[in-house]
C-alpha cells in the first residue's frame, strides 16, 4: 500500500484542527460529549490517543476548515477585496483637504 504523506501546510492544519478538537472536548467535558453521541465515555477519551489526530489529517487533506462556532469565515476573494476597498479608502483619507478656515 502506498502512502501519501501530507504537506507541510496541510500537516500544520491538521496539529491546529487536533489543538482545537481536545481544547473544545476539555471545555466541554468528555462525558458530555459521549453522553450526547451515545457511547461510552472511555470510547471518547481512547479517541485522544490517535482518531482525533488521524481525522483531523482527514479534513486538512479534504481541504476543509474546522473553526469555532462563533468564527466567520469568509472566502479568499472576499477578504482581498474587503483589503482592496480598505486601502482605496486609506488613500483617499490621506488626500482630503485639512479643515476650512471656517469649520
């Protein structure tokens, strides 16, 4: 069987997708978690010792994101031109005219 290894930023967003899984899973209490998805709370805590990592692998390779619920994530394209907007309105700031006499 061949194996594929993962590149370098593929492998950096898998340990940062892992990070976050066991921060989430500490926060929210493994018994909590396996009391809502219906196995047995050792089930969870073996999950810790290779499934998480292994899935998250999964979703970096798949080219997905894993991000907190309360985060917004927008596309590339979007954000650039968001950039783009921000830098013309930066530009033309600097070129008003200071105050008038009579303001």
């Amino acid at each position: 069987m061949a194996t594929t290894q993962l590149s370098p930023e593929q492998d950096a967003r898998a340990r940062e997708f892992e990070s976050l899984i066991l921060s989430q899973l500490l926060s929210v209490g493994q018994k909590h978690v396996a009391d809502a998805i219906a196995v047995s709370e050792s089930t969870v805590s073996r999950w810790k010792e290779g499934e998480i990592e292994r899935w998250s692998k999964v979703i970096s390779l798949l080219g997905l994101q894993l991000v907190p619920q309360h985060a917004v994530v927008v596309s590339a394209d979007y954000l650039r031109s968001l950039e783009t907007l921000a830098e013309l309105g930066l530009k033309a700031e600097k070129k008003r005219p200071g105050p008038l006499g009579w303001d």
